[in-house]
C-alpha cells in the first residue's frame, strides 16, 4: 500500500499484514515514533497498521503501542507516503501433491533448513539453544494449567522493561535488537574501530575497499557486495549524522561521519522564530486557512481544505483524513484512492468521549502538550490574530489547546471504532469526488487525481449514503470463477483527463466525512472567526506536533512528546539518540539501509529454505481444507485453488530503492540551516511523488512492491496480491536456525508462515478470490458455517481479561488474529509430524534433523514444538500500553494467543499428558480447520 500522507487508511484493510512484532511490544525505533500520534481511529505501527483492519500486523516491534503498516509518522517525520503496498502478481504454485508426495517435500524442506546458512550474528550451538529455552521456564508452573506461564514465567521474572519502550518480548525484541545493531554498525563503521576480523569484515563492507593488509575479500566478503554496499550507504550515513547533529551524540567519542565530531552530548538550537526554522515553511499555508480565495469576501470550504493540502503534501501531519494509493479492492490490476477518517492525535475516539481512569488521565496529558505545542507554534507565527497577537483568536496557549481539542473531540465522535472496519463490504465504499466538497478541494490543491474508468458505477449519493455489498457485486455467484477480463479504460466519450466528472475514491466511513464536511462549513460561518481560528490552531499543532517527534523542532519540543509518552504508553526513559536516528533513517531511508543490511547479513540459501517450509506448511493446511467436512465442494475447490495461488516473497525485493533524486545534507551543511529538517522533508516528498505517479490514468499496479523493509522483524498477508511476505529481519533465531532441532522450527517460523497462509482464510480474507478481488466466492451454506464457529472464537477471546485489569479483549476486533493463530499453529504441526514420520520411516531416528541432545533429555519433540509456539509470544507490557491496546490491536495479547490456542487442541493435551480435569483440557476448543 502506498500511503500518501502517513495516515492510517481503510487500503490496509484489503492487506493482512502480520507484523509479529506488533502485539509484544517490540517495534524497533527503527519503525516506530517515540511520539503517538495517530491519524485516525487505529493504532500505527509505524510501522505498523492494525487497528480493526484486516491487514494484519502481528507484532509491535517496540512496546510503543503502534503497528507496522498502520501510517503513523515514523520517528524522522516522514509519513511514507508511498510504502505500504506490496507487488501483487498471482503466481500458481504447483499443485498439491498425493500424501506420498507431501512427505518427499516434507523431507526437502527439511534438508534446505539444514543446508541454509543463518545470519552470521545470533546463531547459537547446540547448549546455548538449549539453554535459552530452558531458561525462559517455570517449572513451578504445569503446562496443562498455565501454558504461558510455564513457557515465559521464568524469562518474565528475569527481564525488565526498558524505560524507554512500553514493552519488551522473548522473540520479537531479541531479534530486532540484534538488527538495530547491526544496523547502526553499518551506519558508524569507522575504519580506526575495525580491529579483528569481524570489525574488518564490516569494514570492508561498509567501505567497499580492500582490508589493510590488501586482501580484496577480506573473510569472505565479497568485493563487490562490498562496493554495492558502500553505495547503498552513503546517503543513509548522512541522514543519520544529521539527525544526531540536531539531537546531539551523547556517545562522546571520536567517530568520523563526515567530520561530524563536536557538540556531543549537546542536541542543536533551533530558533523557531527565525525565518528558516523547521516550522518556517507552514506559515503561509497557515495563514492561508483563514483568508478569502480570490474573488470572495470571506474563506469557503473549498479554501480552507485547499490550506490544508499543503499540510497533506508536504510533511506536515496529515489533517482531518487519511490518503492511501492502493490496490483496487475490487479490481487488483488497477490502483484506487483511498480517503479514511482520521486526524486524531489519540489512539482511540474513547479516549476523547470516555471518562474513566484509563482515558482522563491521557488527555489530560494531551492537553498539557497541546499547550506546550501552542507555545511553539506562536513563537513561529504560525497561529496568526494580527498585529500584536499571537494566539490567534484566543487569549493564551491553554485557551489554544482547548479549542484544538475540541476540534479533535468532534472528529472522534465521528469515527468508527477499529471494530466496525475489519469487514471489506463495510470499509469499501466507492463515491464520486465532487460529491466530497473536502476532499475534491484538497486533492484539487495537492494535485491528485483520481483514477479514470475504475470499471464501476460510483455512487453519486452523498457521502453519507454508503453502498451495500450485495448491491455492489451482484453479479458474481458463490464459487464461481472470477472474471478476470481486463477492466475498459475510458472511450472518447470519457470526461477531460483534468476534469473530476466521472473520477471517485474509496471511503472507509462516508458519516465521518459528513461530520467533516460540516464542521469546516460551520467554522466558515459569517461571524464564526473564533471557530475558524480553531480549525487553524489544529492544523498548525499537527504539524508542529509531527515535526516535533522527529527531533527536529529542538530538544524542548521533544521533551515535550516524551512527557506525554510517559501517560500514555508508560516510557520511563528518552531513547538514546542513536536509537531514535536508527528510526528516522530506516523510516526515511529504509530500502537503501536494507540493501546494505542483506548483502552484510542475510543469507540467499535462508530464501530457499523458507521457501520451502511455507510449502510444507501450505501443503499441510491444504489437507485441513480438505478434511473441513462444513464446506461444501464447490467452497473447498476454490478455497484450494486460492490456497495455491498465493505467492510466496522473501527477504527483500530486488529493485530496492536507492534514492537517487534525493538530495540529503550533511551536518554542517553550510547552505541547509537545519539539515536533519530538510533530509526528512525531501524523503516525504520522494515518496508523495511516487504515489502520485501511480494514479496516473492507466498505470498499471507495481507487481514487486513490498509493505515491509528488508531489517523489519515482521511477515504479512496480502489479500488484494493474495501473496505472502517474510522479510529477511523474521528469518533468524529465536524464530528459525540451521542449528535448531526441527521441533523447534516448526513451531516459531513454521508457525508465522502458517499464521500468513491462515489469513487467506480469515474472517475478512476470506472474502478475496485467487486473483485478490474483493469478491463473493463462497456459498450462503458455507458462508454460514464459518460464521456459526467462528462465533465460538469471538465468545472464547472475549472471556479473557488480562492480569490486573478489569477490561476484557475484544473478541470481535481480534478475531482475524485468532482466526490466523489457530490455523497457523495446526498447519505447522502437521507439517511437522509429515517430517517426524518421514525421518521415522527412513530411519531409526525419530526425526532426521539438527538434534539437541540437552533439549532432547529435558522433554519430548512433541513438548519442544508447543514450547517454541508459546515462547514466541512470551511478552510484558506497561499497564497504559495494554489499556491501548485492548481498544486499538487485533491482536489478543501474547499470554491469550497461547492460551486461546492450545485450549481444547488433541495433540497439545496429549504432549503434556494432562489430564481431562485440567484447566486447558476444560476449556472449549473453537476448530474452524
């Protein structure tokens, strides 16, 4: 998905896009923004993406409560614009073979985890694994009563939070830790620090050059990786210097990015009040907010909104609503507009309507900053209120924060909970955009146009009347072949390529548009200048509110973001400045970085080798299609035709963008006052360019576009692509290694792989054929089957309440997670047992794999295999974060996706020999597969 101002949008609803790391707390800095701010009713993880979509993220990289693929600004400010959609080609696997054949496989899968070689940092031998799952146990704890404890009592003992995150996890934040490292040793390689061979190693790579002995390949490193490497880093080293310019190195020791060597420990002044601060460029769109168009007496709704485009454009955090360039739900060969609700600077619209002991306190906090906020953005200007003003209408700053936050408050009760977002039918709703006054004016201003012929009828009702799904495809029969037949692009009968008649756009909730549309129209009132000023003020803090996260307003503002942290996710510490640099380079950079990260660290065979696990594991979930006696046959022949449609993408696309038309200053850049600024400005706009590239009438959808970074430690499924993504960051230990027993891979990266394959299936991929159309395929007995169990899931997850709290997960929000989760797991051990029972008869061994003879004296492969799913979700979390997150995340928190799982599940209770009276045994079991 491309998304064309950092918002969080309804596309991402057409996606399931798991990032694992989302729901632990683990998001690296490298993906998520110290500060919260969220365009719209959902969480981002900033990378990020999942509150109430169905794209699916599962797992937050950093405790931040934020979501990869979800559109929050990233920690550099830079709301990717054009980033989040993946390449969508339906390639046909091979199709499923006999029961003979699928142990072959099996076996082939086996001996490629053997032959891969893993990342060169994080392999372990044989007692260390052991030893870190062991370690990680709570034997005072019986598995059969408290499989999460049992699994993670000991790790959770053991292990703080950081006070600089919300939350940490067993897996997800070993993994990203290990490559936030990584990178940031790509990032400041000095040759003066390259001692012993690895340090050489990293040297040679980073540089390009020979060792200083004259090898060309010094340990291995190939010369022209080296050289393709050093290529790819040059810009990323100057961005990141700049940011620790404006943030100041605390390191205080002698590095050599580009002479950057004084001021360390002391961040950079900035003088918003100078005329090329990095506020500056607002001043005139704000002022424009407020004033008449040509011609008229008095500012109009079309003016206002076209303002506001600036903000859109340009960085400047994305007002009122969310703009995504995406795959056509319903037409996947085309791209469409997306325009979502948004414009919240809260996670939730709770936090604005409710008043209790989770909510007040957060926007009582908010409050505080928006004052603080208002203080910054008058010292720039930018409020207005004539000569000798500078609040604008108001009388002080609090005033100010007020008015915003009322602004902010009208906005949230017009917003669908993430719950009401998670059908496509009801997310997906096509409007023509002269029937949008707010959005047609802002898309006019920006230069963005909707794409021509999108094969449909728009509805030229108000925004308010929404389409229904029946009516909208009534003419495909369930289990049907889709109609494939290229959509008729526009005859000379079409409307002007400038004019708007005949274009339209994708509205998630069409009443909150109403909503909006109304509140301009009221604020542009005649003698309503106090209402107008409101809206102003809150466009100037979103935007002085997003420069501010990223470092780049001065230390004040930042500190000011990280006070409200404090409330609202729990952080007890500022990240370290590398740490935060690390993201705002990532994010703005992040496919160059990544070029430079997988020819550094990532394997080739590693591709195969998952490769080949996702086709066991698929073959596995083919046999469970077969065996769901609730489907009828024509449902199971096309679920099993989308099931080998699904194309398999692994660890990084081979066109990665090197950023060739972006210019990036250095510190100390004489000709750029504050270079951090620019960078992250000129990043944003490379990426609106080439989003808006992709309306271009005719052009056709990018087949190799990735949602995800090469380094994300997170996978996905994309149900317009009806493809999977593994990106090279999840294929290392603690999930997959070549030094693992097979029971230890199957259920991590066996898991996650079948967590994906799940998702085609799930309450809201279900609805997507083989070629990604949004597409009634199913028929109403099957259809009602599946609505029949998975009813049994919603009521078992939303009898859960997580310890110390009096709310209870939301059963509805999170069951495509759960759905994913139940399957994943099922697939994983029977493709699992296919490879035990080969090995078993092949050989007197019981499995022909990587053994482990401590693990192996210590429990059974069957425990090892239930052990490694649980410990994959071993997490801990601030008390404020979880809050968030049981309103915002579809996923169920990690001691739930153990416990909802193997609950009631045959060969978990035979394992652990437990018996019929113990508590995992009482519990219901809600099988769909």
């Amino acid at each position: 998905m491309v998304t064309l101002n950092g918002a969080y949008t309804p596309a991402s609803h057409a996606r399931r896009q798991d990032a694992y790391a989302s729901v632990l707390g683990d998001l690296p800095p490298s993906a998520a923004p110290l500060d919260d701010d969220f365009s719209a009713a959902g969480p981002s993880t900033a990378a990020a993406d999942e509150a109430g979509r169905s794209i699916a993220s599962d797992g937050d990289s950093d405790g931040d409560g934020t979501e990869h693929g979800a559109f929050v600004p990233p920690p550099g400010g830079v709301g990717r614009f054009g980033t989040r959609w993946r390449p969508a080609r339906v390639v046909n696997w091979t199709k499923l073979v006999a029961a003979g054949g699928v142990l072959v496989a099996a076996c082939v899968g086996l001996m490629a985890l053997l032959d891969a070689s893993s990342p060169p940092v994080g392999t372990a031998d044989t007692r260390s694994v052991a030893e870190a799952v062991l370690a990680s146990l709570d034997r005072s704890v019986s598995p059969c009563t408290d499989m999460y404890a049992y699994a993670c009592g000991g790790w959770e003992r053991r292990t703080p939070i950081p006070g600089s995150r919300s939350g940490t996890s067993r897996g997800f934040t070993v993994a990203a830790d290990r490559i936030r490292e990584q990178l940031r040793a790509l990032l400041e390689a000095d040759e003066a620090d390259a001692k012993g061979s690895a340090s050489r190693r990293l040297w040679v790579a980073v540089r390009g050059g020979s060792g200083s002995h004259g090898d060309d390949n010094v340990d291995g490193v190939d010369p022209a990786a080296s050289a393709a490497t050093a290529s790819a880093l040059v810009k990323p080293r100057k961005l990141y210097a700049a940011c620790l310019a404006a943030r100041g190195d605390e390191r205080r020791r002698r590095w050599g990015l580009f002479g950057y060597r004084h001021g360390a420990g002391t961040a950079a002044p900035v003088d918003l009040a100078s005329p090329d601060s990095p506020l500056s460029r607002f001043a005139a769109p704000a002022a424009a907010l407020e004033a008449p168009p040509a011609g008229e007496s008095a500012p109009t709704v079309a003016s206002v909104a076209a303002a506001a485009a600036y903000f859109h454009a340009h960085n400047g955090g994305s007002p009122f609503f969310g703009l995504t360039v995406d795959v056509d739900a319903e037409h996947p060969s085309m791209y469409g507009l997306y325009v979502s609700q948004g414009g919240l600077g809260l996670p939730h619209r709770d936090y604005y309507l409710v008043d209790d002991e989770t909510h007040t306190p957060v926007r009582a906090a908010y409050s505080v900053l928006l004052t603080q906020l208002a203080s910054a953005a008058s010292s720039a200007g930018l409020l207005g209120g004539g000569v000798g003003k500078k609040w604008g209408s108001f009388e002080d700053a609090a005033a100010v924060a007020a008015a915003v936050l009322e602004v902010e408050t009208r906005l949230a009760a017009r917003t669908a909970p993430p719950e009401d977002l998670r059908d496509p039918d009801e997310w997906y709703n096509v409007v023509a955009v002269d029937k949008l006054p707010v959005v047609l004016a802002m898309l006019n201003a920006a230069g963005v146009k909707p794409p021509l012929g999108t094969g449909r009828q728009p509805s030229t009702a108000a925004a308010g009347s929404s389409r229904t799904a029946a009516t909208a495809r009534q003419g495909d029969s369930p289990g049907s072949e889709p109609d494939t037949t290229p959509l008729t692009k526009p005859t000379a009968a079409a409307p002007d390529a400038d004019s708007t008649t005949g274009r339209s756009v994708i509205v998630d909730v069409p009443a909150f548009f109403d909503g909006l549309t109304a509140l301009i129209t009221e604020a542009v009132a005649p003698a309503n200048a106090t209402a107008l000023s409101a809206l102003r003020a809150y466009v100037v803090l979103r935007a002085t509110r997003h420069i501010a996260a990223s470092g780049a307003a001065g230390a004040p503002l930042y500190g000011a973001i990280f006070e409200m942290a404090k409330v609202s996710l729990g952080l007890r510490s500022v990240p370290p400045a590398w740490e935060s640099c690390l993201g705002s380079t990532t994010a703005a950079l992040g496919e160059a970085l990544g070029a430079a990260y997988v020819t550094t660290y990532f394997p080739e065979a590693a591709r195969s080798a998952a490769t080949t696990t996702a086709g066991a594991v698929r073959t596995a979930f083919g046999t469970m299609l077969a065996n769901a006696d609730w489907m009828d046959a024509d449902t199971r022949t096309a679920a099993q035709a989308k099931l080998e449609g699904i194309r398999l993408k692994v660890g990084y696309k081979d066109d990665l963008d090197m950023y060739e038309d972006v210019p990036i200053a250095a510190p100390g850049d004489a000709d750029v006052p504050y270079p951090h600024a620019a960078n992250i400005l000129a990043t944003y706009e490379h990426e609106w360019r080439k989003s808006v590239a992709r309306l271009d009438d005719g052009a056709p959808v990018d087949k190799n576009q990735w949602s995800m970074l090469p380094s994300e430690v997170n996978a996905y499924y994309d149900p317009t692509r009806n493809e999977i993504v593994a990106p090279a960051g999840i294929l290392q230990s603690p999930f997959w290694s070549t030094k693992f027993p097979a029971a230890l891979n199957y259920g991590g990266i066996g898991a996650i792989l079948g967590h994906e394959i799940s998702h085609a299936f799930d309450d809201s991929g279900r609805k997507f054929d083989v070629t990604g159309a949004l597409r009634d395929w199913w028929t109403p007995s099957a259809a009602a089957a599946f609505n029949n169990r998975t009813s049994c899931l919603i009521s078992q997850y939303s009898s859960y309440s997580p310890p110390r709290l009096t709310s209870f997960v939301n059963g509805n929000l999170t069951l495509g997670e759960n759905i994913a989760d139940a399957g994943g797991l099922r697939a994983a051990y029977a493709a699992y047992r296919a490879i035990a029972d080969a090995s078993t008869a092949a050989s007197s061994q019981p499995a022909a794999t990587a053994r482990n003879e401590v693990l192996s004296a210590a429990m059974s492969d069957e425990q090892l295999f239930f052990l490694a799913y649980a410990q994959t979700w071993c997490a801990k979390r601030t008390p404020a974060s979880v809050a968030t997150l049981l309103a915002t995340d579809p996923h169920s928190p990690g001691r739930f996706r153990v416990q909802g799982v193997l609950s009631g599940y045959a060969p978990f209770l035979k394992a652990y020999d437990c018996p019929a009276s113990s508590r995992y045994a009482q519990k219901p079991s809600c099988p769909l597969w």
